[in-house]
C-alpha cells in the first residue's frame, strides 16, 4: 500500500518538540518548551516523520500540503481525568451552590454523585452511547486527542458495568485513545448507607470478576476522602482491582489529606488525582515516586474550592499533568483550552508549564507518552492548529475564545 504523506508549511511556531524517550516533564523542565520559528511538520500515514526550520525543506508532489502561515502548531490535548459518560445534568445543584449551599451540603442531602446515578439507573446504554458521543466529539474538536473516563455513576453492579460497556463503545467507534477507569467506589448508594463494607464485597467479589471478564477497564479508582471511602477502603478496592491486572488512579485530597497519597503511592499508582489540599508529607511523598499528580482547575473553579498548589509542584521536582473532570456536577467543561487558561491565571503557573502539563505529562497519566504528548518522530499524528495567533502565550492570555482552528488524530483531520 502506498504510503500517505502529509505536510505542514510555514507554521508560526511549532511547539512541544521532545526527544525520543522523554516521557515526563518536573521541576523547572516544565517551565521550557522547544519551539521551532517558520517551521515544517511531516506525517507519513498516522505517525510523525519529520519536522524542522522551512529553509531546510523542499517541497514536491508527494505530498499533501497544509498551509499554517501565522498559526501555532502543538500536540493535542491529552485530558487524563474524565467522567464523561453520565446522564442528566445538575444545574439546579448549581443555583444551590449559588444560593449558599457547599457541595458537601448538597451531598448530603442526596444530590451530587448519587443524584447523577438514579438519573443513570432509567437511561438506556444506547442512549447514554449517544449522549456521551456527542461529549467525546465535541472535546476532541476542541483539541483533545486522548482521553481517560471513568464509571462512578451507576453505583451498583449493572449500572457500572452499563457505564463500562458504553466507554468499550466509544474506544470501538472513535480513533482517539481512550482510557477505561473503573471507578465504582466514587459514592456509597443510599442502600449501603448503613453498611459499606457489603458495598465494597459487591465491588469486589462480583463488580470486579465481571469486569475482567469483558475486558472493560484498564485502571481501578476510589473516591479517597472524610465522608466517602477511608484509606482502609481504598486499600481494600486498589488490592482486589491489583489482582485482575487493572493500576490504580485514584481521587484523593480534594478537601482533606487523609493519607491517601501514601497508601495509593504504595500500590504505584500511575497517577493521584485533585490534589487541591497538601500537607508536606504529601509532597515529600510524591517526590520520591513515580506517580503523577493531576491537577483539575475547573473544579476548583467552579465550585469554588482552592487551586492544587502547582508551583509547589515545580519547586519541589514533582510533576503533574492538568485534566478537564468533565462531569456533571462539579466541572461541567470538558475544554482543555479553559483548563490551561484557568492554570496560567489561577494557579499562576507559565503558559509553557500548562501546556507541558496537558500534552506530555497528561500523556504519561494515561501511560501513553511514548506515543503522544510531543512533536517527536514515530509519535502519531495528534496535532492541534491554532488560528492566525502571535504565539502560543496568547491562547491562555485570550481565555475566552476557542483559538484551535483544526485538530488531527492519528493522521486524520477531524474538523
């Protein structure tokens, strides 16, 4: 089969390059980003093949050529911390939380993550299919160009495993990378209220098994947190889901440091996720392991909770990757481009370090960054093209508008 050449000239600035075999960024590499001037970028079937200054190219008829005079060039998005699939929406939770409520207050009074699932519970797996199709194709135009989601809201054994089979669907029907989290200790049903540990046997002893058996997940979370599961709970889920090959990636310290870092960072978890309250046992413990944090802005944002200390992070050579937390409760936003803005202006961190944290290292919290994150050759083909912008600084300094002109995922345009 004769092979597909794709050509990018004249772009404004071509940026995220890597070397082969960089799978992270920490510390103040965050802080810096390869850019090429006036550059060329080549893609030969689904992969990137070569790029470089344009003086140093010449063009011929082999190739189709895209014109990206006055336009920045980068790797796509890579959201690593979604809910995507869900049913319904709570904006009446949202006037709450504007009337005064907390989302502890709405919590416990039955709405929150247990409201999403009894809105789960009478939708149809096709019609939850649908719905989170129309999700998935609208962030991808947005720029994202791989992604991780989770199940949570089903909260029993037939609506986890609804919620896994449609995110089995979406990784079957769209070429984006997708990674499947099983997350069935995100809430405890009002049916266990009086009686966890029976809820956590159901995870383990017939959610699980079912799981592997249909192949619907590649990691295992737990909702780490006063009020929800302890870090003995969590110990318990992350070692059962150990055994049936599934990494944990797990919630932890969104209002309170727990412990949670310690015990997930004992298992190796491929990532620890909100982040938003740390003590310095936490960032010692961070920085002596693998595992990467992941920050989530437009939470923080819009229900009005502190940001994760990010520059911390940098200082202290941890690295992190920034996510969406699409869902429909606490970060109805699935833009990676408000992400990164909303990094840059409220946690006060470099235009370079936010995109780092949401292309490569978003990459590496999906165990993908051998094959995207960065301009690097053999990578695929994940690209974003910007509309005609000075530079890349100016897409989080101008917050509100959508600068991503087009996107391609694995060789392929999709707008």
């Amino acid at each position: 089969m004769k092979e597909s050449k794709q050509i990018i000239i004249n772009i404004k600035q071509l940026v995220g390059i890597l070397k082969k075999g960089k799978t992270k960024l920490c510390g103040e590499e965050m802080n810096n980003i390869y850019t090429i001037e006036n550059a060329f970028l080549e893609i030969t079937d689904n992969l990137i093949s070569g790029f470089g200054k344009m003086e140093d190219f010449q063009i011929n008829d082999q190739y189709s050529v895209f014109e990206a005079k006055g336009k920045v060039v980068f790797p796509s998005w890579n959201d690593s911390h979604t809910h995507l699939v869900f049913a319904g929406t709570r904006e009446k939770e949202f006037i709450d939380r504007i009337n005064g409520l907390s989302y502890e207050e709405i919590a416990a009074r039955g709405g929150g993550i247990l409201n999403s699932a009894n809105l789960l519970e009478i939708t149809s797996e096709d019609d939850l299919f649908l719905s989170s199709s129309r999700r998935l194709e609208e962030v991808m135009k947005m720029g994202t160009g791989a992604i991780e989601i989770k199940s949570g809201y089903g909260l029993s054994h037939d609506g986890e495993l609804k919620m896994l089979r449609v995110i089995k669907r979406l990784q079957e029907s769209y070429d984006i990378p997708i990674k499947s989290t099983f997350l069935g200790a995100h809430a405890l049903p009002k049916k266990y209220k009086n009686n966890k540990d029976q809820y956590i046997n159901l995870i383990v002893n017939e959610m699980l098994p079912n799981i592997k058996e249909e192949e619907l997940a590649d990691y295992i979370d737990v909702f780490c947190e006063t009020n929800y599961f302890s870090v003995d709970d969590m110990q318990k889920v992350i070692e059962a889901g150990h055994k049936y090959g599934l990494k944990p990636k797990v919630h932890v310290n969104q209002f309170t440091s727990i412990g949670g870092i310690q015990k997930a960072i004992e298992w190796n978890a491929v990532s620890v996720d909100h982040l938003e309250v740390m003590n310095e046992n936490d960032f010692e413990s961070l920085s002596n392991s693998d595992t990467i944090a992941t920050l989530l802005p437009s939470c923080s944002f819009f229900i009005d909770i502190p940001y994760a200390p990010a520059r911390k992070l940098i200082t202290k050579n941890i690295p992190f990757a920034l996510a969406s937390d699409y869902n429909p409760g606490s970060s109805p936003n699935g833009n990676m481009n408000l992400v990164n803005a909303l990094a840059a202006i409220k946690m006060k961190i470099s235009p370079q370090a936010a995109i780092n944290a949401s292309t490569i290292n978003g990459a590496y919290a999906m165990e993908l960054a051998d094959k995207t994150g960065s301009i690097t050759i053999g990578k695929w083909a994940n690209i974003n093209i910007s509309s005609e912008i000075n530079s890349y600084g100016f897409m989080p300094y101008s917050f509100g508008q959508n600068h991503i002109e087009k996107s391609m995922i694995k060789g392929t345009w999709i707008n």
